[in-house]
C-alpha cells in the first residue's frame, strides 16, 4: 500500500498539480478576456473591445418575433417565417431585423426546436401546420458546411420529432473546470485544435490584428465541394413544389463558411479550394429561390471591406447581414 501511494504521488499528483495551476490561470486570466464564438470555442482571450466598437453601429432593438414554442407556429401570422441555424439567431443585427426595417413582418422559429431546418420545414408544410394563410414566404436557412448532410438525410417520410425549448445550455465560459484546462494545454502545444488561424494578404478586419484569420476547422473537413449533386437538386425541387401546393414562396439560403468567403486571401493557402457554392449554382441554376449569400458578400470583402464576418467569430457582422438582407427584399419583391 505504501509504494502504491509513493508511486501516485510521483505520477498522478504533479499532473494533477498541473491540471489545477492551469484552471486556476484560464479561469482568472484567459476566459475572462474571451469573446465570441471562436474566442469561447478555443479559449483565445481576444478581448471586448472588438465587440464594443461593433455594437457603436448595430441595432439596438430585436425587431423580429422569435417562436420558442412548437405551439405557437400554427397560429403565427407573418410575411417571412425563417427556420435556420445559428445564423438565423442573430436577434438584433440579424438579416431578418433588417427585414423588419423594410415594413415586414418576420418570424423566426428557435433552432433548438429542431435538428434539421430542411426537413423541419418540409414537415411543416407537409403537415399543413403552416400555408398561405398563416405566412407568405419560408426561409430555409443552412451554413454552407452542414447544407449537404442535410440534404443526403433528407426523407419524406420523415417526420422530425418537435422539440421543447428550456431554458439553460452549455456552462459558462468562465467555470472552473479540469477538462476545460486540459483542452486548453492541448490547444496551446498544438495537438488537436478546433479553430485554424491563417494571415491574410490585406486588412480585412479591424482589430489589433486587421490580417489574422480565425476560422472552424469544419470548414474544411465537412466537405469543400458537392458530392451528391441529384440529391441537392432532387430535394431542391421537393421543397419547392411543396411550397407552391401550399400557396407558400420558400426560399433557399446558404449561409458561406467563413473559409469560403476569405480562402482567395489566405497568404499561400494550405488548404483546398471550396466550391460548394459554385457546384451549387451549376446545379440548380439560376433561380430566384436560391440565395447564395457569397455572391453579395464576396465582391464587398474583394474590395477591402472590414469586418464582414467578425474577427473573433464565425458568424456575420451587421455588415453582412444588413447585405443579404437587402438582396433577400429584392427576391421578395421579385
């Protein structure tokens, strides 16, 4: 017994040890200093001040409804009804509160009540919980790196269980934890990371580091172009007569990985090119009912534009969103 406790405090203790000095040190110093999802994602303390100065030109008030209630949607009144991912909960500086400045009326419904936003919406259609009398457009919104599992799981014959919000999620980004710590160690000697960091050729953001990219490693390894372009373009067409059986104007759109939109200035870029967009385009068409968001927001970073998509996380800024707003009305009014 005595050399079993001799040899855990030779082996066990000092990594313990370890594991403790380091909680103590992310908890006090670095998570503190985190923002954003990238920020909260890999523990890099990248500051408040970024969104401070963001916030000085971002609407105050949250003009669009959120439905936080699978009961709800059947008796929602309203021009536009988005059902998306997190790029659809963006509340204030979201593309659908500047909608809402335009004169719409604009619902969303929270993602935690679904897991599929493609096959949510079908069932809603299909199910007549939502039609032309309760709603003139559908929005389905994907980001670019989830849009072809969603579509290869895709099934009319299956209908998504509605879940229930709660209140309540993921643990702060300030707890103390040991396994937090751990990750932190590993981020920091390299082994494993979620987040690539890579320069660019020009200032393309406006923070202390206008040139250093942060970006998910799933935007690269869930895919760089179509696999399964009959799927896309079969389920495409589903959504679309679904819609007009029930008097109901859906809309596709494809929200870009931030890779996407600023692979062309990564300085001697390791990584592949990603087409899903263009193979989209090739496949569909031209259609007024898939909005593409890197066709609008590619030429505004071209041109140098700032902040487009926020340095320290994966989502759009205000820029962007005010954007795809504006060429969502003009296929509104189309």
């Amino acid at each position: 017994m005595k050399k079993f406790l001799i040899k855990i405090l030779y082996t066990v203790l000092p990594i313990w040890l370890i594991l403790v000095a380091v909680t103590c040190y992310l908890s006090l110093y670095v998570l503190p200093q985190v923002s954003g999802d990238i920020g909260r994602l890999a523990c890099i303390p990248f500051g408040h001040e970024y969104n401070r100065m963001l916030k000085e030109y971002e609407n105050k008030d949250t003009l669009v409804y959120t439905i936080i209630q699978t009961e709800e949607i059947k008796s929602i009144r309203t021009d536009v009804l988005t059902i998306g991912d997190s790029f659809s909960q963006q509340l204030n500086v979201g593309y659908q509160n500047y909608l809402c400045e335009k004169g719409l009326q604009v619902a969303n419904i929270f993602w935690r009540l679904y897991g599929s936003p493609i096959q949510y919406a079908y069932n809603l259609l299909d199910q007549n919980v939502i039609d032309s009398t309760n709603i003139k457009t559908l929005v389905i919104e994907m980001i670019e790196r989830d849009f072809e599992t969603k579509i290869e799981r895709f099934d009319k014959d299956l209908i998504e269980v509605q879940r229930q919000y709660s209140e309540g999620g993921a643990p702060s980004s300030d707890s103390w934890s040991l396994s937090r710590a751990r990750d932190y160690l590993l981020y920091q000697v390299g082994w494993v990371t979620p987040i690539y960091k890579e320069e660019l050729d020009t200032d393309l953001f406006s923070s202390d580091k206008p040139r250093d990219l942060y970006f998910f490693r799933d935007d690269i390894e869930m895919g760089v172009s179509i696999r399964n372009g009959n799927k896309v373009k079969q389920v495409f067409d589903i959504l679309l007569e679904k819609g007009e059986e029930k008097g109901v104007k859906v809309i596709f759109l494809i929200a870009a990985d931030k890779y996407d939109i600023y692979q062309n200035h990564i300085v001697d870029n390791p990584f592949p090119v990603k087409t899903i967009n263009e193979d989209l385009e090739r496949i569909i068409g031209e259609n007024t009912s898939l909005l593409l968001t890197k066709q609008c927001l590619q030429p505004l970073v071209d041109k140098g534009e700032k902040d487009i998509y926020m340095f320290n996380d994966t989502h759009w800024s205000y820029k962007a969103c005010r954007t795809v707003a504006e060429e969502l009305y003009q296929r509104l009014s189309q």
